[in-house]
C-alpha cells in the first residue's frame, strides 16, 4: 500500500513549484508522480501532416519526485504525515499522524 495514490490532494513541499497544490494524475514509477498544474516544462514538437498533429510549443506536467510531495490535510491546509492503520472490519486505511484523522473512508 502506497501513502501517495493516483487522484490524491497533494503539496509540493520542495522544488520551484513550493507550496503549490494540486491533484496527482498518475504514478510514473516507484519514485514518481504526475501531478496536475506542478512541474510544467515546454516541449517543442514538429508538425506531422500525415496524423494531423500541429506543432509549435506544448506546455504539459512532468514527473516529479514523489518525496517533494505530502499528502494535503484539509482540516490542517497544510501538508500531513501519512500512518498505516488496521480499523475492526480488518480494513487496512491511511491516516494523518497530526490529527489522526482518516483519509482512507
């Protein structure tokens, strides 16, 4: 079980995109993430004709280090240590170790 997931709130804790929120779009690798609006890079790309593909100068998100992210606490608005814990019903749910609230529902 990971502490980050696909579809996560997250902050950016480290890098040139400090303190910026947003949404992880996908898991890349084991170190990884993809998240939305952080890390944006230009790509020039060529015109191709035969696909219909334009070109000139796309702006997308690149991959960043999922240890320059924490999990976002709401209850906080900050960024929140993430804890393992086995509920009753033998659910195995994440947790924010500031307050103990569960972020798996």
């Amino acid at each position: 079980m990971r502490k980050i997931r696909s579809g996560d709130d997250v902050i950016v804790i480290a890098g040139k995109d400090k303190g910026r929120r947003g949404q992880v779009l996908r898991i890349v690798d084991h170190e990884r993430v993809l998240v939305e609006g952080v890390n944006l890079v230009k790509r020039h790309t060529r015109a191709n004709p035969a696909a219909g593909a334009p070109g000139g100068i796309i702006e997308r998100e690149a991959p960043i280090h999922i240890s320059n992210v924490m999990l976002y606490n709401p209850r906080t608005e900050r960024g929140g240590r993430i804890g393992f814990r086995t509920l009753e019903d033998g659910r195995k749910v994440r947790y924010f170790k500031a307050d103990n609230e569960v972020v798996d529902v």
